[in-house]
C-alpha cells in the first residue's frame, strides 16, 4: 500500500477530519482536502489551493446538509460534470453563472449548458484540461447522458503526483485496468449506488479489488433516493477494505 493511507489514518486519529465550515477553504501545505457535499457532489482544494466541484447537486439534494445548500457561497476555479443527470448538474449553471467558474465535461454536454460561451470548457475521453496547479484528465465511463454526448469520469493530476479518480455514474469495465496503469489513482471516489441505474455495492467492491491499488476509497451516490443502495448494503460491501473511507455529508478530509 502506498503512504498515503497510514498519513490518512494519522490524520484521523489526530484530529484532523475537519467539522463542517467554510466551503472553499484551501487545504494544508502538501495536503488535498475533500469535504463530501452528499451523493456524488465533492468539493476537492489542491495542494496550491485550487478548488473544484465535482457534479453540483446541492440545493434540492437531500443529503446535503442544510448548511451547504445555499448555492451562492461557491465559488470553485472549476466545475467538472460527469454526465446530465439532474443529479449530477442540477445547480451547475447557476453555480457557474455566479462564480464566473468554467464548466469542464463531455463536448456536447458542456457546449448545451446555458453559460456564456468562454465558460463551456468540453472535451472528451483521453483530453485534459489545466485549472491552477490541477491538471484534469477525461476518462471513459460506463452509463448514460442526453444531452450530453457521453458520460465521463475524471482523474485529477496534483502538482505532487498524487491523483484522485471520481468514475462519476458507471460499471465495472475493461478499460478501468488502463486508468490504473496510467494514472494509478491514490484516491478513488467511487459510485456503489445499486438500485436500476447503477453498479451494486459488491460489483463496486470487485472494480477495486480487480483493477486498484488505491490508499483511499470513498463511496458515493447511495443511500439518497429509495432505489439506492442503503448505508448499510454499501458497509456491507465495502466497509472492510483497509482502503475504504466512509464519509457522511458534510464531512472534510485532508490526505
């Protein structure tokens, strides 16, 4: 296992899962924070302070704490879409509109949003993009997007080396041994959300065991809606993998 688990587990034991505060704090010298807005809505702050949401789903979110939901005190350097479900996107162009921060997701998908158009950053599977000191590499994802072209998962490329994978909305597939062998992600935030759209929480675990090596797993989209997977089907699955972080809405974390 790679370092960062045990600086992880430290952390954790010295006090250093942060409570609920200021959204957009920038994380310690050499450290990625990542607060978990509910579902699949991460805010993740680079080591330089560069600070990126991922999938917006905020306001009308039922997980995300009450404290959170006010859109307006966002203000992120990116906003990284994986796809147009509306719960993944549903306040991503207000948050744009009042930040001024670009959109970054599949071409057609970026190119529908209603923003201006020097804030629709699209690309697609195998391009990137440069906010601050993160470097953002597209990859494939197993699901589906209308409009949207296709959808996506992303690898974030810190100055330090590190990297963090959000697979947005997907299964199990082939070419998640590629993502491993190129970017070998550190941080994996990973969609175990069961039900009729998503990956069961077992098949979430199998995604890790066949193709990862990360030091840190944190689940995501579950638990929100009745079709979900509950908390408890995904502790079941997963809980016992030494890399596995269960995180609760509205918790922060530096690794």
């Amino acid at each position: 296992m790679k370092s960062l688990l045990r600086a992880f587990s430290t952390a954790l034991l010295g006090g250093a899962m942060l409570l609920a505060g200021t959204v957009g704090a920038v994380a310690a010298d050499g450290k990625i924070g990542l607060k978990f807005l509910g579902h699949a809505t991460f805010e993740v702050t680079s080591p330089g302070g560069t600070t990126i949401l991922l999938d917006p789903f905020l306001s009308k979110n039922p997980k995300t704490p009450e404290e959170y939901k006010d859109i307006g005190q966002y203000q992120p350097d990116a906003i990284l879409v994986t796809h147009s479900h509306f719960d993944h996107v549903a306040d991503a162009e207000a948050i744009a509109k009042a930040s001024g921060a670009p959109i970054i997701g599949a071409y057609e998908h970026a190119g529908a949003m209603d923003v201006p158009k020097d804030q629709q950053k699209g690309g697609n599977v195998g391009g990137k993009y440069q906010v601050g000191d993160v470097t953002v590499h597209y990859v494939p994802a197993m699901h589906s997007s209308d409009p949207g072209g296709r959808p996506v998962g992303f690898v974030l490329e810190f100055n330090d080396g590190r990297t963090l994978y959000d697979t947005g909305d997907t299964w199990i597939f082939g070419d998640m041994a590629l993502i491993e062998e190129i970017h070998s992600p550190d941080i994996v935030l990973l969609q175990a959300g069961g039900g009729p759209y998503n990956q069961d929480p077992e098949i979430a675990r199998m995604a890790i065991d066949k193709y990862f090596d990360p030091e840190v797993v944190v689940p995501m989209h579950y638990g929100t809606f009745g079709v979900l997977a509950s908390d408890a089907d995904v502790e079941a699955a997963l809980a016992d993998h030494p890399a596995v972080r269960i995180m609760q809405p509205g918790d922060s974390a530096e690794f």
